[in-house]
C-alpha cells in the first residue's frame, strides 16, 4: 500500500517530509489539507491528526505526526540514503540545525499563530511581516554562524549529501523569500539553499509542483 | 572531564535535559544562565550558543544545543536506560508526542516571545496570560487524545518506563502550573505527570530543587 502524505502545497512542515520521501525515493499520495479553508479543523482530519496540523503520514496501518519524527522514522525504516550522519557528535549537530528551524523559526510564524495576531490581538499586515522576518532573522543569524564556523559545512550542511538539516533548512528559505526579507546577511544558508534546489528531490518538493498548489 | 550544562531554573528546555541526565545517572555542572537578567546575551554566551538560548551542554571538547537534539545524543551515547522505544512504529509516536511540547507549545510561549509580545507589541500581563494557556491548552488537547487513545499509554506516555515524550510532557506540566491553567481537562497528562514527578530523576531536575532557583 502506498504512503498517504496529508499536506498543503505551501507548508513547510509538509515540505520538509516530502523532500525526505523523494531523496528516499518512496512513493506516496497526496492528500490535500486546505489550511487557508480550515480543512485541518474538520471533524474527518481532526480524527486523523487531533493537532489539526500537518503533516501527517499514514504508512500501512500507522498515522505519524509531527515532521520531523516521521522524518526519523523514515529514515530507521529506509535506511538509504542516510538523512543523518554515523557518529552521535555528528548526528547531534545535524539535529540541533534542524531544530532550529523547526522549533524556533516555523513554529512561532505558523498560520495559527498569525491568526491570533490578527485575530485575538487586532495587529495589522505591517506588524505580522515584522514578526515573521523578526523570527527568521533571529534564527538564521544563530544558523548562519553555526555553519560558517564548522568544518563539517560543506556542499550541504554537513558535508557532500543533503540531509535533515538541508531538509529542514530549504522550506524555510523558500518562506523568507515569500515575505521578502533580505538573505545577504546569510550567505552560507544561501549558498546551500541553492546547491539542494538544483537537485530533483528538493525541486519536486517545492510548493509550486504540488497538485494542490495556489498562484 | 564531568559534563556542564547552561541552563536556567525555570527554562523547560533545560528542565528536559536535566531530567534526562539524571534518568542516564550521569553527572553534570551546572552553569547557570539568567535569562531575565539577560546573560544569554553577552558575548561570553553567544560564543558558546549563538542561538542565546539555553540549554547548551558541553561534553568533553563538544557543544551541543537544543534540548531534544542533546537528549538523542545522551541517548545515543549512553544508551541505557533507554528513552526511546525499540521499533521504529513505537519510537515515531514518542518522539512525535515530546516534539508537540517542543514544537508546538514551549517556541510559542517562549520567554523572548513573550517579551516580544509586551515590548514591541505592547500587550498586558493579561493578553500574555490569555496567549500562554491558549497554546498549552491547544497542545495538551491533543497530546491527551493521543494519550486516550492508544493501548501503548500506561503509567507512562509509552509503557512501563520513563522515556522522552514523559522527559518533554514534565517540565510543561509545571510551566501550565505556574500560569494556573486549568488541567483538569487532561486527566491522562495529569495523572502520568504525578507517576514521574514521584521519580527522583524528575523530582531533582525540578526548578525548585536548582542552584539558581529564585522565589
């Protein structure tokens, strides 16, 4: 049976997962959660997911959540190519980049939480795009040095195949540029941001070759 | 060379790695790192963390970040007793559970966000208050039906033993208390938070029970 991936076109969470299934070379199907229309709010996705968030991975029998667990796991059930590292001092940085992203960048700019900022809170278009690069900023100037200052950055993050960090990485990129905020401060994420988008499995992954996808 | 870590009494993050320390029995320095009084900003600090966030542990000539990242490490390195489970099905939903904590409430109600959200924003205690519990109570909600239902929940998050989706849930469960949230929607939560806390590895990583701590 193949996988079945609940997603948005312009999730980042989402992204991320389908880039690890295309450098794993895994099938899968899409299942189009329409974030915008409150699809995720629905009583069927909910039953899915109860964080009303995607992704979600439905592999055989199992329902995975959370991006960068179904990430892990796909890796331990389909070990080529390698998302991580071999030693844990590696693995630990390789984790710890992608972290950034994923627990201090995408989740303070996710769409629920700028919904309360202009919902709840009253704050104006102005006031939420300062947010957003204000986040962004904030972790890519800690990202940014972390890989200028480490000879294991190469190519990729970490050394001469992308892994979990360029998977992590490369979404958030693509959202910095959605909101326009300035990338020459951060001329190794740059860099690498272009080096993964000229492979297939990064490319197929954009937002704009997905099916549901919105000018 | 015994292990440092920089952290803070009343950071979560922190609370997690301390907890997994101890589960592991492994001995560590404290270096403590007052984030209202701004320490996490010195360039003493940012040399260590460029994220200026805490916690940072250092082991033997290596420095890791972020909590989960370090936690896979220590787990990795020292490998019993294990916090993860063996199979991959099982250890997705662990890591999936501690990852809607690390992801999905503490980023969000984060210090520095908070102080975004009073200086730049200039939001009451009130509003903050209102926007603290709204994300745990958005979190717990579904970390609870996750619990509900699933037969793996037992006197823990997974099974019989401690591991890290109770290393993440714990430390929440204080910082819900502190704000005086209501917890008894989450009877599961609840109930599992009082089987860890009657541990000595969880009891002695509380706040309460740090060198820093404060009143």
């Amino acid at each position: 049976m193949v996988m079945k991936l609940y997603g948005y076109f312009r999730s980042s969470a989402a992204f991320r997962v389908r880039i690890a299934l295309n450098l794993k070379k895994l099938e899968y199907e899409t299942a189009p959660i329409h974030l915008r229309r409150n699809d995720q709010t629905t009583a069927d996705y909910l039953a899915v997911n109860p964080q009303g968030l995607v992704p979600t991975l439905k592999d055989g029998g199992l329902t995975l959540i959370q991006s960068l667990a179904i990430i892990e796991y796909l890796n331990e059930t389909y070990p080529e190519p390698p998302l991580l590292p071999r030693s844990a001092a590696d693995r630990v940085r390789v984790r710890g980049l992608a972290e950034i992203v994923a627990c201090d960048i995408h989740p303070i700019n996710n769409l629920r939480v700028l919904r309360y900022l202009t919902h709840s809170l009253s704050h104006d278009e102005a006031a939420i795009a300062a947010w957003y690069n204000h986040w962004i900023d904030t972790g890519f100037q800690a990202f940014e040095k972390l890989l200028a200052a480490d000879r294991r950055t190469s190519v990729f993050c970490h050394g001469e195949a992308p892994g979990l960090a360029d998977v992590a990485l490369v979404p958030q990129v693509i959202n910095a540029e959605r909101y326009q905020l300035d990338l020459s401060p951060y001329p190794t994420i740059t860099r690498i941001f272009q080096s993964c988008m000229r492979l297939e499995p990064f490319a197929a992954a954009h937002p704009d070759n997905q099916p549901d996808r919105e000018a």
